[in-house]
RNA sequence: GCGGGAGUAGCUCAGUGGUAGAGCAUCAGCUUCCCAAGCUGAGGGUCGCGGGUUCGAUCCCCGUUUCCCGCUCCA
C-alpha cells in the first residue's frame, strides 16, 4: 500500500476510534486546528507524564513552571520573533512562488556586490602592489554607481521595512527590475505583511486596551522566570527548567493533519550552564533525548539525528531528532545550544540584572542555554502513526482476516486493561466488576460484555489495549482469569491476585523510566 | 496564498433533474460462544454551507468553507 493511503487510514482510524477530531467540525471545521477526543486524551497524557516524570523526577536539578499565555509584548521584541515574525511577502505570478520581499531586495544587492567585487580583483591583479582599494572604489564610474544603486536601495528599503510600507517596498523590486529566480519575470503581486504571531487586545475598554501577543514558543516564558526561580528554588548551576503548554503560530501552509498546528503544544527543558560548557551539555542532552525516544521502543531505526548547516540567529548548534513518519523523516525535536542570547537580550531589554554569581569562580555572568524543546503533538503523531498496523490472520478454518491493531507503547496506551466476562450471566459480570473496582485507581481499566469474545478482543486491538483478561465459568471455581497480550494474541491463565503486579511491570512507567538512568 | 482532486448516515462508499441507498458500526431482544462477519427488530442524513438556473437541484452554474496532493516556512 501506498504512504500516503496508509495515512489516510490512520486519519480516519483517529477519527473512528476518538482519538483526533477537527475542532469545529458542525461548523465545516477550522483549518489547522485539531481537538483530542477521549481515547487521544489518554494517550497524550501518558506521553506528558512520560516526558514530565523523565526530566523533572528523574533529576534533581531540573524543576518545573506553568507559565502563562500571555507575557508581556517586550518580550517578543526581546526574543526576536516581532522582527522574525513579520514578514513581507510577495508572489510572482508566474512561477507561483512566493519570496520574501526583504530577502529578494537583499539577494539582489548581494549581486551587485559580487559585481564591484569583481571589478575590484580584477583592478588588483592589474595593477598589483600599487593598488589602493579604496581610491578605486571612489573613482571607478561602474564601481561608483552600483554602490550608490546599493546604498540607495537599503536606505529605501530600511525606510519601507520600519513604516510597514509594503507597497514601497514592492516599488523597488518594480525599479531595481528584479526578477524571479524560477520564472525570470517581472510579473509581481502585491506585497503583503504575514504576521505569524496572533495578537488579542488586553484590557476590557477598547481605548485603553494594549495589543499583546499569544505566545509562539513556550520557551521565553522560562527565560523570564529565571531569576525567580534560581533565586527562590536556590539552583545551582548547571539546572534546568522544565515547562509543558500551548503556544500558537498562524502558519501560512499548515497541513499533514495534527504534524502541522497552529495552535500546539510544547514540550520544553531548558538547562543553564556555564559559558564555555554550553557544547559539552549539549552533547549530553542529545544524547540523553535520543535514549528518551528509543526507550520506548518504536524501532532504533525510525529515529535519526539531522544537524543544522545553518543556525538560527540565537545559536551556535543545533540538530533535530526526526522520526520515520508515513510522509518521511521529519522533526519531532529539537535541541539548540541557545549561548546567551536570550537571558541576554532580556537582560538588556528589561534593564534588569540577569546573571548568576557562581561560587567556584566567584564571577558574576549570564548563563548559556541548552534547550530540549519537543512538539507533544508530533510525538503523539509519531506513535499513533508508528502504531497502526494491519495484520493479516488465518482462523483455524483457513478463512483470511484482517486485525487493525494499534502497537502503542503499553505505559503510553490510552486504555491498560480491559475486562471481559465471556458471558454475561452465571455472575461472571459480577467477578470482572470486582476486579476492574480494585484496578481502577491505578490503571485505566475498560468493561465490555457486548458481542462475541473475538469482536471484543478486536475493539481493543483498535485502541491500543495492551491486555485483555476474560471471566470463565473457571474463575468461579479457582479465582484464575486468562490473561490475552496484544501483540502475540496469546492467553495465560493466571491468579486474579496476581494481576496488579503484572500490570506494574509491563504497563507501568518505573521499568522505562528506570532504563534511562 | 496559488494549482489539482474531493466533501452523501458514526466509518467506507454507491446513486439520480422528480421527497435518499448498501455494507460495516450503533441500540434493543434472542443465542452463551475464547479471537471480526449467528438470528430478529430499531434508530440515524435539510446529500459541507450560501446563492443562482429550473415548475422542481443531492445532481447543472457561481461563490464559500473544510480535507487531501504539490510549491514555500516551521515545533
């Protein structure tokens, strides 16, 4: 079968099984925006827990916040993303391709540069040791009047870029006659301000009311929160701080189901270190991540590193884990060695004092970053995706069958147990009660008493369950039920007593968390 | 945003210018069964939304919205 007819399937499968619906969907939906629905809750709470219990209980040096939503809008001019995330853009026509206005105007300076450069080698070479570079930058006339053409852009573009003034700004791709790089022609639409930020207006009276932003990324809500925390938690470097919420971006493309969001949730760490230890944390914590994701046990082989060539502005290295989904390798997280970018802009934009006094050197200075920063959604993507399977089956008649099993990592399955009385009277419906009354507060248990023993075997095979435990006319005589394993569909029998201690060793979150240590 | 395809029951889909169908699923009853598909019955849809053409539109036309596939950005 096709990739991209199995992902179909397993949209629909999280649909039918009401793990993922389109938010709004009475409504015709709302693009890019997804809900959860009962058994997806369950699953993505387990990957919270995971991920919360691996960083925050497992090390002493890491604790967690909550930060909010909303956060003051100096902050996104401290972070960068209110000059990022304004982007002009404008389409050609013909290509449709859509460029960044900025960024064609500049890739056309850059040539004219490489044009006087040109000139300026070639003058060299000619006149040798006598050549003064900077006379002949004055006096050449080709040299002369592309620098000015240059210098005469960038004033004007500047101007367009600080007045917003996107129609200037397409006035000069219209003069400077640049073209597109694909199509080669001057056709341009106009250019238009995509801001990926959303703002909203805080204060309930309109006048007063302050534009502010809903987060792009959940990571400057600990970078502002530093100070309270080192101080009030008494942290010692090196220390990490760790934060699970929402952040939203108003992407331009968003699609492949929930890989895509624009409203989305994070899972993020970030570790304060010393300067000058930033690259050996961060090799640490590329490692410790990558040990995360295979602990669960998906396959070694769906997961691969992808280094940056280029680094965002606030790094000095970075790499994603990207992991096999149906359309391919792509990025579930990302760890960046951040320096001191961003406790230092804060630093300079608050006017606040940022920096640690470390005792050891008795030196005063802003700690550097390693950030581990995880989409909680495209990891529930990777394992419900990674987790659906079609088996085929021969029955004992030699009929061909088809089982759609969902092979999710059993500490992540949305239901652990289900309970089945193999018939509903004789008070077998009253034993699998029983047992489901004393398992229910540690694990999250199911009862079914509809249909035939097979069927429900199946419906559990759909949502993951990693265990089915049947009621039989023996329970009533020995106290044993059969225990059924998903993945192998083979029964034990086995003491109803015994039941809570085999759920903890195989359900549980100790044995995977006890791996990674 | 642009181009291509699609939207009919919870799911997968059929269908016709004249009041809407199947299989599976759901619910009730029978059956009491250890790996889907036994029997009987029931519920469920202004055919994505809005407008137009028509005596009459789920079907034809226009717009819109959502999803899928390409082109660009990102967690």
């Amino acid at each position: 079968m096709a990739q991209e007819d199995i992902f179909k399937k397993i949209i629909a499968h999280a649909k039918e099984y009401g793990f993922v619906f389109q938010s709004s969907e009475i409504y015709d939906g709302l693009s890019a925006v997804y809900d959860y629905g009962p058994n997806g809750v369950e699953l993505k709470n387990n990957i919270r827990r995971y991920w919360w219990d691996s960083m925050v209980k497992l090390h002493e040096n890491i604790v967690g916040i909550d930060a909010a939503i909303f956060m003051h809008p100096r902050t996104w001019e401290a972070s960068g993303h209110v000059g990022a995330f304004n982007d002009p853009l404008i389409d050609n026509k013909d290509s449709k391709k859509r460029y960044r206005a900025d960024v064609l105007i500049e890739e056309y300076m850059e040539k004219l540069e490489q044009k006087i450069e040109k000139e300026v080698s070639k003058a060299a070479k000619r006149f040798g040791d006598s050549f003064d570079e900077a006379m002949f930058r004055q006096t050449n006339p080709r040299v002369k009047a592309n620098q000015d053409k240059i210098d005469a852009i960038r004033n004007r573009m500047v101007k367009a870029l600080e007045s917003e003034n996107l129609e200037d700004l397409r006035q000069i791709i219209i003069d400077a006659e640049i073209v597109c790089p694909v199509s080669g022609t001057k056709n341009w639409t106009e250019a238009r301000q995509f801001n990926l930020m959303f703002d909203t207006k805080l204060g309930s009276v309109s006048e007063d009311a302050s534009k502010i932003y809903l987060r792009p990324e959940t990571a400057q809500g600990i970078f502002v929160n530093y100070l309270n925390v080192q101080k009030t938690g008494r942290m010692k470097l090196p220390f990490g701080i760790a934060q699970i919420g929402k952040a939203f971006r108003n992407e331009i493309v968003a699609r492949q189901f929930i890989f895509r969001m624009r409203e989305f949730e994070q899972m993020e760490m970030q570790f304060f270190v010393r300067p000058g230890e930033e690259l050996k944390w961060y090799e640490y914590w590329r490692e410790a991540r990558m040990k995360w994701h295979k602990a669960l046990g998906m396959g070694d082989e769906k997961y691969r590193f992808h280094e940056h060539d280029k680094l965002a502005h606030y790094a000095n290295a970075a790499v994603d884990v990207e992991f096999n989904f149906p359309f391919g390798f792509r990025e579930v997280e990302g760890i960046h060695s951040r320096t001191d970018f961003d406790l230092g802009s804060h630093e300079k934009f608050s006017g606040r004092k940022i920096q640690y006094f470390d005792p050891e050197t008795n030196e005063s200075y802003v700690p550097y970053v390693v950030e581990t920063s995880i989409g909680l959604d495209r990891m529930f993507l990777s394992v419900f995706a990674n987790a659906y399977q079609e088996e085929e089956l021969t029955n004992d008649k030699g009929q061909k069958d088809t089982r759609v099993v969902l092979n999710i990592p059993p500490a992540l399955a949305p239901v652990k147990l289900a309970v089945l009385p193999l018939v509903k009277k004789d008070g077998l419906p009253d034993i699998a009660r029983e047992i489901i009354h004393n398992l229910k507060f540690d694990y999250n248990c199911q009862y079914d008493e509809k249909d035939s023993i097979g069927k429900r075997y199946r419906r559990q095979d759909a949502i993951g369950t990693p265990y089915c435990i049947t009621i039989d006319h023996q329970t009533k005589e020995d106290n044993t039920v059969t225990i059924r394993d998903r993945d192998t569909m083979k029964q034990e029998r086995l003491k109803i007593e015994e039941l809570a201690g085999i759920l903890e060793k195989k359900v549980g979150f100790r044995n995977i968390l006890d791996s990674l240590q």
